[in-house]
C-alpha cells in the first residue's frame, strides 16, 4: 500500500514539476537525461516515448521511458528508470521497479544511472528481469552490437557482389 501511495506522489511532482518548468525556464538535469536515453533508443531503432503512464494489473505507473520492439514477431516491452542522482542508486528503487515490471507485466526493466549501483541494488537485480546499467555503459554495450551488425550487413552484400559477379 505504501508503495503504491509513493508512486502516486512520485507521478504528481514530476508532472508538476514538467508543467512548472515549461514555463520558459530550461529543463532540469534529470529530465534531460531520461530525454537522451529515450532518444538513444530511438537512435537504436526501438520505439521509445518519455513520461508515460502505464496501466498495471493493480494500479497506474510514471515510466521514464517505455520501449517497444519486435523480435521474431513478438513484441517486448522495457521500462526504464532514469536516475540523474548524486548518489548510487539503492536496493529499495531496484525492488520498486521489480514490482513495477511485475505488476505491468513487461519483459524487462531497467535501471539507467549516471553513478552506478549500491551492492544492495546489485545483489537486488540478480535472478530478476531488472538490467542495471550506467548510461556509458549502455552506450560501449550496444555500441558493439551496432558494429557486429553493420559488419554482418557488409559481409552479406559482398557475399551477394561475388554471387552476381
């Protein structure tokens, strides 16, 4: 129950906090940085939108950013928690989000921070569907997989060159 109160009063400051600062004034860093990574996402091919509510079996949830991909036809969907902190990111926030993931019933969730993780938020994602990962890390990660691919698709069509040719 306390859980579910904490996220109500979480989605109310960020919209109010959202429609205070749109005001003229810039954004604040936390919001910044939830935009780049959904950004990133959609760098990446994925369909990605910022400041979404989503409805769960139990209540309504804020998500930073919710993600939307199909893979051999079927869709997943990530929740992603954007932490602009300056601290590491606790166990208490990796146990919310699991309840999160369950209770929306996504394939994954992720934890995208700019410091890193306690070892309570570490041992708390073992064994789960929760990702923690720094944004850097993120970006050197999927980096190498946007190489491997470009070299895949190389090799294909020099493949196809020396079949034709």
């Amino acid at each position: 129950m306390l859980f579910i109160i904490l996220s109500a009063l979480h989605t109310a400051f960020i919209v109010a906090y959202i429609l205070k600062n749109q005001m003229g004034k810039t954004q604040p860093e936390w919001y910044n940085f939830q935009e780049q990574i959904c950004e990133y996402f959609k760098s990446l091919g994925f369909d990605a939108t910022s400041n979404v509510t989503v409805d769960g079996a139990r209540t309504n949830h804020a998500i930073d950013v919710l993600v939307k991909t199909k893979f051999m036809g079927q869709e997943l969907i990530w929740i992603i928690e954007a932490k602009k902190w300056n601290s590491k990111v606790k166990k208490l926030q990796v146990l919310g989000l699991r309840m999160i993931a369950s209770d929306v019933g996504v394939d994954r969730g992720f934890i995208i921070s700019e410091l890193g993780f306690q070892k309570g938020a570490i041992e708390a994602a073992i064994k789960s569907n929760i990702t923690l990962t720094t944004f850097k890390e993120l970006k050197i990660i999927t980096q190498a997989f946007i190489e491997e691919d470009i070299l895949k698709q190389h090799e294909e069509r020099i493949a196809l060159i020396y079949r034709r040719y």
